[in-house]
C-alpha cells in the first residue's frame, strides 16, 4: 500500500471544498448555484478524480478510471458534507450564545 492511498481523498475534499467556497462567494451566495451545490460539487470531485488517475496513477487507489472518478465524486460529495458541519456547527454556537444573553 502506498503512502499516497491515505491522502488521496482529503486532498480532493479539500480543493473541491475551497473551490466550492470561491464558487459560493463570486455568485455572491445565488439560490441556483446553492441549491445545486452538491450536484457541482460531486462532478468537480470526479473530474479531480480522472485527471489524478491518469495523471499520476500512483497516487489515486483506483483500479481503473471509473473506480477513480467515482472516488472523486463521493469525495466531492463530502466536500459539501463537511461544508455542512462547519455550518451546523456555527449554527449551533449562535444558538448557544443567544440564549445565553436571554438568561442574563
């Protein structure tokens, strides 16, 4: 097993992750780009996929190009999941804050 089977997915999360959050913020946060963010995000993941197997094949665990683009695109897929925590998180600490300032 090589070392690049372990950091082949969270490299792809992570550019698919930060494109998304350049994507979000040049559309200026659109409804059509936003409700179609996991869509976008799934085919950037693939097209990071294909493009990292048959550009360095060493460094995706992919058997074959269709194994490697459905890798990038369920990485692709938890780029917008992570986005999600991030989110609910942030959610959950705003909350938290207000209701605070409604005991005081």
């Amino acid at each position: 097993m090589n070392t690049f089977d372990f950091v082949t997915i969270p490299i792809i999360i992570s550019v698919v992750y930060f494109v998304i959050g350049v994507l979000k913020k040049e559309t200026k946060n659109s409804e059509r780009v936003m409700r179609n963010l996991p869509l976008i995000a799934a085919v950037l993941g693939a097209v990071f996929g294909a493009i990292m197997f048959f550009s360095m094949p060493e460094i995706i665990p992919a058997s074959n190009a269709l194994v490697a683009v459905l890798i990038g695109g369920a990485s692709g897929l938890a780029a917008t999941g992570t986005n999600q925590i991030f989110k609910q998180m942030s959610k959950k600490d705003e909350e938290d804050n207000g209701s605070d300032r409604k005991k005081n």
